[in-house]
C-alpha cells in the first residue's frame, strides 16, 4: 500500500502500540511538552500557582491525561517552572551585573529585564521567604559583629521553619539568585545610590509585584513600565537636605 504526506505520517505514529516510539511520534511528544511547559507559564503568571492542571491542559490544548503522563503531579510541574523562572532571573542578575559598569544602572537594568520577562509572576514563594530569611543574617553586618560574640554562623539559612518534600524549593537554584541579587544590592547601597534599607527580599518582591498580569499585552506592558519607575524613585536614596 502507498503512504503519501500526512495519511503516511499519522499511519506511523499510530501504528506502534506497544509503547515503542518512532521518530515522528517523539516529535509529537517533544512539541507536546513545550506547549505544556509554556502554557503553564502563562497560566500560573495570570492565576497563580493554584490553577488546577486542567487549565493548562485546556491551554496547552492537549487532554490533562497528557499533561499528568509528562508530570505526575502537579507539585512536579509548579516545581519545574518554578527552577527554570528563578534560573531565568539570576541569568538576568548576572547579566546586568556583568554588563553594567555603573551600581544603579545594574540594579536597574536587572529590576526592568526581570519584570519585562514576566518571571517575577513566577518567582516560588519559597524563594521569597527565603530571602527574607536570608535578610536576617546579612543585614546590616557591623551591627550583627558588634552585638554578636559568639562564633560566627554560616551567612546563608536558606530556611527556618521545616517545610514539607514536595514545598521545599531548588536551594541550590535559590542560593545562586540571593548571591547574585545580594551583589547588585550591595554595589548600589555601597555607591549611596540605593536607600541603606532596602534589602534583597525588597528587591525580589519589586520583582514579584511590578509585573501585573493584564489581558492587553499593551496595556500590561505599559503598566508594569509605570509601576517600575515608581519604586525605583522609591529605592533611590535621597541626598541629605
């Protein structure tokens, strides 16, 4: 029997059913997980991580049968997203870090290329509280070596409280974006351009809320851009008067 063009294609894929895979059928599996994986992007950035799977099934437009065959649970695939937005924005920090002689500029050039991205709707919560943790142990040191006699302890805690498996997030992932978010923060404050209060978690919660999720794209672009420059006026520090 001659095969031509797609009738060929779809006999292929549909003729191994017994879970051997030919190529066309990786294909489809392959354009299967990134319409997954971006249509979760697009509905945890507007709804939060709380959207149930079958939104992103109906927005990937595949059945949430295939969403569940390429991650088990849903903690899986918020997991999944989670590491690569906050990948994502320590690339950003370095990049700007990297690429920007001027503290300021740095600071701000990271702040307007992560909120642009949209991968502060993104940002794991556990990401945030840990910065505020972290904040605990490297804010305002000459104050914590003058108070503390005992021997140092280690300037990192990534967490305090316990935290469930399936909660815990990529520390080694969280630990590379506080470092690097902590340079730019403290090369503005050393250059008195950044208020001698603002600490990482400001900066990440900058991230966090400057990016609204909108249904114009316009709209949404231009509001971000507007709410941006506000806090930026508001981490400048001011000249004394």
């Amino acid at each position: 029997m001659h095969l031509q063009g797609s009738s060929w294609s779809a006999a292929v894929a549909s003729s191994d059913g017994n879970g051997g895979r030919n190529t066309p059928l990786r294909v489809d599996a392959q354009r299967n997980l990134e319409h997954v994986l971006r249509a979760a992007r697009e509905v945890f950035g507007e709804l939060g991580y709380g959207a149930p799977m079958e939104d992103v099934a109906r927005r990937a437009r595949v059945g949430v049968g295939t969403v569940y065959r390429r991650f088990p649970s849903k903690d899986v695939l918020v997991r999944r997203i989670a590491e690569e937005e906050t990948a994502r924005l320590t690339d950003q920090a370095r990049a700007a870090l990297g690429q920007e002689n001027e503290p300021w500029s740095a600071l701000a050039r990271f702040l307007r290329t992560s909120v642009a991205s949209g991968a502060g709707r993104l940002l794991p919560p556990q990401v945030l509280r840990v910065g505020v943790d972290v904040e605990t142990e490297i804010r305002l040191p000459q104050q914590r070596q003058a108070a503390l006699a005992a021997p140092a302890q280690p300037e990192l805690r990534l967490v305090e409280r316990p935290m469930a498996p399936e909660d815990e997030p990529d520390d080694a992932g969280a630990a590379a974006l506080l470092e690097v978010v902590g340079q730019l923060v403290e090369r503005a404050r050393a250059a008195g351009e950044l208020r001698p209060d603002v600490t990482v978690a400001d900066v990440l919660l900058v991230i966090a809320t400057a990016a609204p999720s909108l249904p114009d794209a316009a709209q949404q672009a231009a509001a971000s851009a507007r709410l941006l420059d506000i806090l930026l006026d508001g981490l400048r520090s001011r000249p004394m008067g």
